[in-house]
C-alpha cells in the first residue's frame, strides 16, 4: 500500500512543476535565423485558408502579408538583427494588423496575445521553415547532380 504522504507529495510536485513551466517557460515557436536560412526571395503559399505572400530582405529577414476572413490586412515583418553575444541566431518579429501594431520585437510568439493570431503566425512560420528547408535540400540536390546528355564525358572519353 503507498503511504497518502507520497501521493500527496508527488501531487505537490507535479502542481509545483506545472506552475513553474507556466510562469517561467517560453511557449511558441522561437525565431531562429537558421530556421528561415535559404527561404526562396519571394513567393506565395496557402496556409490555414489564407494566401501568404512573403518577400525577403539582406540577412534572411523578410515579410510576410495576408488577409484575414474580416478583410484586415495583417504584415508580419521578421528581422534578424546584428548578433549579439547573449542570443546570436535569434531573431524578431512585427506584426502590424491594418497598420496598428499588435506586436513588436518578440523573439518567440507567445508575446502574441490573440489566440487565432497566433494560430495563423505559428502555422505561417512552419510552412516558411518547411519551404526554407525544401529549398535548401534542391539547392544541395542541384549542386550535387551530375550533367547528363550529349556534351557530357564518359570516363572513358566518350567510346
């Protein structure tokens, strides 16, 4: 038989861990230069119903626009700055809805208090990822490839 003081200390334990995470841990995705390295320079995608335009700028940062189902228009800018010492590959986002600001230089989307939001944003990042990442595995596919046709050489020159 478990003694009662056990189940009611590993019930304090658990509560403690969970309100620790909760006002200590980060929630979110995190923004990460590596992350978005190799996004193609411009394109668009659907992602959630909404069609996601993005166009990127020097050092990997880029933006992103959609239109919500009430017609605002939301802009979600994605800058990665100079690295600093504490944080190097981490970057910022912005997040304008119908020209007001909702968000300013958050590094992780928890800062986003909207719910839906943040849905949207979340989804949007890891499909950019998933198309950064689709691109840099072409990019290594293509440079690894060999030409094929009539100009190319044989080991054997070519009889």
């Amino acid at each position: 038989m478990i003694p009662i003081e056990l189940v009611y200390l590993l019930f304090a334990i658990a509560t403690g861990a969970l309100l620790y995470r909760y006002y200590t841990g980060r929630g979110g995705l995190e923004i990460l230069r590596d992350d978005y390295a190799g996004l193609p320079h411009e394109g668009s995608i659907e992602v959630r119903h909404h069609l996601i335009r993005w166009r990127g700028a020097e050092g990997g940062s880029f933006v992103a626009a959609w239109q919500l189902e009430s017609g605002h228009f939301v802009v979600m800018r994605v800058v990665f700055d100079e690295p600093d010492e504490e944080e190097p590959d981490l970057g910022h986002i912005d997040i304008s809805v119908d020209k007001r600001k909702v968000v300013k230089d958050a590094g992780w989307t928890e800062k986003i208090r909207d719910r839906a939001l943040r849905a949207d944003v979340e989804a949007i990042l890891k499909v950019l990822m998933r198309e950064a990442r689709v691109a840099r595995s072409d990019k290594t596919r293509l440079a690894a490839a060999k030409p094929v046709g009539e100009k190319s050489k044989t080991i054997d020159g070519g009889r």
